[in-house]
C-alpha cells in the first residue's frame, strides 16, 4: 500500500521551477567575451599641445570633462566632474575620487 503524501505548500512548490545554472560564471565569461576591446591610440603633436594647455591653465575645483583610456577594460571611457588634484610630479589628474593618468588623456574639456 502507498503511504499518502502530505500536500506541498505553493512556496515549496515554486522552487523546483527555479532556474539552475549548470556551469557556474558561464553568462558572465560570455558576457566578458562580448566586449569591444581597443588599443591606446597614439595622439598627434599637435593634440598633445592642446591637452597640455589645458592641464596648466586648470585649477583646483574646475569643471572638466575627459576622455581617457582605461588599460584595464581596454577601452576609452568618459568621466566629468571637479578636479580636486593635478599633481605634476606624478603626472595624474584627479577628478573628485578618480585618478587619471596625463597619458591616458585622449581629450579634456574644461567648463
């Protein structure tokens, strides 16, 4: 003779519908892989010039925005904000908490 069941409650009975990831990190992998990588590209003299003058004439608390090339997500990004540091010794810009190295700037404009 069977044994009667007790009836599973509709919570428990969600969860054997849930969905099941077999290969764990699989959609982030792919997802990495879909990415646009790019390579740094090499500035002419005269754009060079121009970011230059415009990293002297910029003050503590300016409105700027640049773009600039991130290594580590090989690609060019956009950060706008104030300039809370220039420091010249070690060549890096920093916009409120982020740091920005002068020879990753591709273009700059202050406001």
């Amino acid at each position: 003779m069977d044994k009667i069941r007790a009836k599973m409650p509709p919570s428990q009975r969600a969860k054997q519908f849930a969905p099941f990831d077999a290969v764990v990190g699989l959609r982030k992998a792919l997802r990495e892989k879909e990415k646009i990588r790019v390579q740094c590209k090499e500035l002419f003299d005269d754009a060079i010039d121009e970011i230059n003058n415009t990293l002297k004439n910029l003050n503590i608390g300016d409105a700027v925005t640049v773009v600039y090339y991130n290594s580590v997500e090989q690609a060019y990004l956009t950060a706008t904000g104030q300039v809370t540091s220039i420091d010249a010794k070690t060549k890096i810009l920093t916009l409120s908490a982020l740091d920005i190295k002068f020879e990753d700037i591709y273009k700059i404009k202050g406001y």
